[in-house]
C-alpha cells in the first residue's frame, strides 16, 4: 500500500477510518450471508428460494437504491446520509442476529441493503470532500483496498465466526463496525451537500427498484412454481413493462436518475459490460462455492472460508498491477486478457469432482482470482474516462448501479439454471419419482445433499453427488460463454486508447464541444 501523502491533514484520519469501516462491512454482510445459508437454513428452515433471499434480497435494494441515495445525499446532505445509513445498517444488523423465523430474515436482509446504500453514497460523497489533491487519491485507494481485504478474507472470518459463536454471530459483528464507525464519525465529519442539486428522480428511482424487484422475484420463485406459473409469468412480464416505463419515463425526465444519452458513447457501453461479465465468472462463484464446500464436499465453515481466500486474494494484488500495465497496454486488452483467463479457471473448475477440496480447487480459483482482478482494477477509472469530464457523475452512478444490480441479476439467473440443471440429472437419474425430483433439485441447487437425498431415499449419495457435478459442469460452460462473448465485445468496443477514438466521438456527435477525458 502506498505511504500516506504529506498533504494529508491528520484530523481527517479518523472520518477515513469510519468509512472504510464501512466499506469493510458490506463484503463481510455478502460473503458471510453465503457462507452461513448452510447454518441458517438448519436452524431457521425455510425452502431453497427463501434461503436464496439471503443474499439476493440484500443485493436487491442495495443496487436499485445506490444511485437515489447519492442523490439525496447531494441534496440533504452526506454526512447525514452517511450517518443515518451507519446507524440504520448496526441496528439492522442487530436485528438479524436475533431473527425469528427466515422470513423476518429476509425481510430485514432486504432493510440491510437499503442501509448500506445509504453509507456507502453517503460515506463516499463525504471523503471526497474531506480530501484534496494526492491525499483524496490516496483515501479513495484506501477505501478500494479495504473493500477488497473484506472480500477476500469475508469468508473465512464468517467460517470462524460460525464454527465458534453461530451464524448470528456474522450480522452482530455488522452491528459492532457500524457502532465503530458511528463513534470515528461524531464530532469529525463535516456537512456537506451540492447546491446545485436537484432533487430525486421518484418516479425513476420506484420504477427502476420495481424492475428488478419483479424480476428477481420471478426467477427465484421460477425453479419451484415453474416458468409457465402465473405468478412467475406476472413477474417476468412485469419486470419487462417497467423497463419500458423506465426507460419512456428517464427519456422525458428533466432530471433522470440515468442519462440515457450516454449510452450513445460505444465505448461507455463498453464498460457496462465489464461488471456484467465479472458477476458471471467470479461473483457468483463467491455464493455457489461456499455452497458446494459446506454442503456437497462436506467441509466445515473455516475449511471452506479458506479455500474461498484462493479466490478473492488475488484481489489485493492483480487491480495494482493492471493500473501500472495500462500504461503500456490499452485497458480494454488488459480487460479482455484477464475475462478469458478467468473464463479458462471457470471451465478448470467445472471439471473438478465437487467433493474435493485442497489444490484441486485452489488452483482454478486462483486462475479466476487473477484473470477477474485485471479489468476489475480498472473498471472504476474505465467509467469516468470513456465519457466528457462533466458528466463523469452521472457515468459513475449509472455503471456502480449497473455492477451491484446485475451481481443481483447473475445470482438469481445462476441459482435458477443450477436447478434446472440439477433437475434434469436426477429426473434421468430417477424418472420415476416426478414432482419429488423438482423438489430435490432445489435443494441440491444450494448445495444441500442431505435434503435432497431425504426426499429421493432411493438415490444413493454417489448417484446425487454426481447428478450436481454434472449440472454445476454445464453451468460452468453458461459461465465460460458469457465470460468469452463479454470478452470478445469488450475488445471490439474498448481495444483502443480513448486518444484513439475521441475524433471519432466528435464525428459522432458534431453538436458537442471537445470536452476533455482522463487518459485511462
């Protein structure tokens, strides 16, 4: 990590502290929620769809609410939001640890989410004002940094949190950061807000979070009611009107939460692709993984928090290498260069027995660690360089909703293919047994062979063991496909240097002024 700049005023040292405490705390919320569904299910019940809410709900609000919250923060105020954000994500958190029943859970998993958007825009929106020059460089560095050693090093302290006090133990530990965060914040922070700010786009702001309320919603519930069900047909198409309205109401909005005139840049399009193509090769092997350590390996929490380190380690170290190799290499190549080595760890991964452990597994997870980390160092700078300086606000809300919402996305449609997938096995496996089969395919989806043995008992475990390793195979070819076409169009689209294309930009659009771009 980099020293700390001269210029950098030691009375801030204390806010930095806070949000990056923040910043800790929603990768550990992420990864220790998918580490700890094993537990929670075992003791709360629940089906495999409300365990699924897990994880999903959270993602859920926290990416359809990511861009409203920086606007209200610009309007009311950071460090209130970033306060109000704090105090409501610890007492959440608080909440979970006592959680009845898997429907409160779910349900407050979906609050938690709301509540981290609120720190995280808040918390953000404020260290850039409390930071000038080098110094907010090197804060926001920080910041980066710490979330990475949340999500590289998540699991494996939800394991020890698990195997020592309970999976309640993973949300108090949000309360006790937030608590920490909150006493660094008082007194320290200053109030900030944009004059010029003009207010929150309601109608897109409801319109958007509806959107992917109904299509997550009608995935997940799909793999148990069916694609052809009513409720799930309703969702989906639901889902498909509010994109319509959404994008006729932002096109006619004075002030749109997204500028769809920015997707006029191709290579802004580019870099939406990006997050996609990262939630497909290594975000959701975040969830499935623990999934498959725990329940179809048989591993403990610790064991499979440790293996999981192979994975989100490389983090650390690969983002800081491609920012020096983008000097000499353009950022798409260097992007294109690490999705197609993670796409050849992913189709690595798919072909090891799921019941090992060990090197077997360290070693494509490690391929897909460092091949994710080359665009993932440079996807946040990607986002600002590809459009004019002065929309580079805009561009940055649109392409962090775009990241969190499609993690969101990928989890749903993954779990959804993994159990059709699984229930295409055991139906040629076991024809005979009908809708039992269905029922069982959810369960192994989750990675919980025991369930799914108990409901087909004539199945041995080598007969369900391989029914799930041959359908997380094929999904893993779903993976290394969009992983390779995402690959291929960010190549096309982001290949050049932005010096390169900006002539052609203008001879796109003759009505706008050269405006200056950061080289990336």
């Amino acid at each position: 990590m980099s020293t700390v700049p001269a210029e950098t005023p030691t009375g801030k040292m204390p806010v930095l502290m806070a949000v990056c405490l923040a910043a800790l705390a929603l990768p550990l919320g992420f990864a220790g929620g998918a580490v700890a569904t094993p537990a929670i299910g075992g003791d709360l019940g629940g089906g495999p769809a409300a365990l699924t809410w897990i994880t999903n709900a959270f993602m859920l609000t926290f990416g359809s609410s990511l861009m409203a919250a920086g606007a209200l923060a610009d309007q009311f105020g950071r460090k209130r939001l970033f306060m109000m954000g704090i105090v409501a994500f610890a007492s959440l958190s608080l909440a979970l640890s006592l959680a009845p029943s898997i429907l409160v859970l779910d349900l407050l998993r979906a609050g938690q989410g709301f509540a981290a958007a609120a720190a995280l825009a808040g918390g953000t929106a404020a260290l850039a004002q409390e930071f000038e020059g080098q110094a907010r460089t090197w804060a926001f560095s920080l910041l980066g940094t710490t979330f990475g050693i949340g999500l590289a090093f998540g699991p494996l302290l939800a394991g020890v949190l698990i195997a020592a006090f309970g999976w309640r133990a993973i949300f108090l530990s949000g309360t006790i950061i937030g608590l920490l965060a909150l006493l660094l914040t008082v007194g320290r922070l200053r109030e900030s807000r944009d004059p010029d700010a003009v207010g929150l786009d309601r109608a897109g702001a409801l319109i958007f979070t509806a959107m992917l309320g109904l299509f997550t919603y009608g995935v997940i519930e799909a793999p148990e009611l069916g694609w052809t069900h009513p409720i799930v047909m309703t969702s989906l198409v639901g889902s498909a009107v509010m994109l319509a309205a959404f994008i006729l109401v932002e096109a006619r909005s004075d002030r749109p939460m997204l500028d769809l005139s920015l997707f006029r840049y191709p290579r802004f399009v580019g870099v939406q692709v990006l997050p996609v193509a990262t939630c497909y090769c290594y975000v959701v092997l975040l969830v499935l993984l623990p999934l498959r350590f725990i329940g179809v390996a048989g591993l403990g929490e610790v064991d499979a928090g440790l293996l999981l380190v192979a994975l989100s380690a490389p983090m650390l170290v690969v983002p800081l290498a491609a920012s020096y190799l983008v000097r000499w290499l353009p950022a798409g190549i260097l992007s294109a260069a690490g999705l197609l080595t993670a796409a050849i760890g992913v189709f690595w991964l798919g072909r090891v027995d799921p019941a090992s452990g060990g090197i077997d597994v360290i070693l494509p997870m490690l391929v897909i660690g460092i091949g994710t980390g080359l665009p993932w160092g440079l996807m946040d700078g990607l986002s600002v360089s590809v459009v004019p300086k002065e929309r580079a606000g805009m561009a940055t809300g649109i392409f962090s909703t775009t990241r969190v919402a499609g993690e969101g996305i990928a989890l749903a449609i993954v779990n959804a293919v993994l159990a059709a997938l699984a229930k295409a096995q055991l139906a040629a496996t076991a024809p005979q047994h009908g809708q039992d089969v269905s029922q069982a395919a959810q369960r192994l989806a989750i990675g919980d062979v025991r369930g799914a043995s108990s409901i087909l008992p004539t199945l041995t475990v080598s007969e369900i063991h391989e029914s799930y390793a041959v359908a997380f195979r094929h999904l893993s070819m779903m993976l290394v496909t969009i992983t390779v076409l995402s690959a291929l169009v960010i190549l096309v689209l982001l290949g050049r240097r932005a010096s390169q294309v900006e002539n052609a930009d203008e001879e796109d659009f003759p009505d706008r002024q050269p405006a200056r771009r950061a080289e990336v």
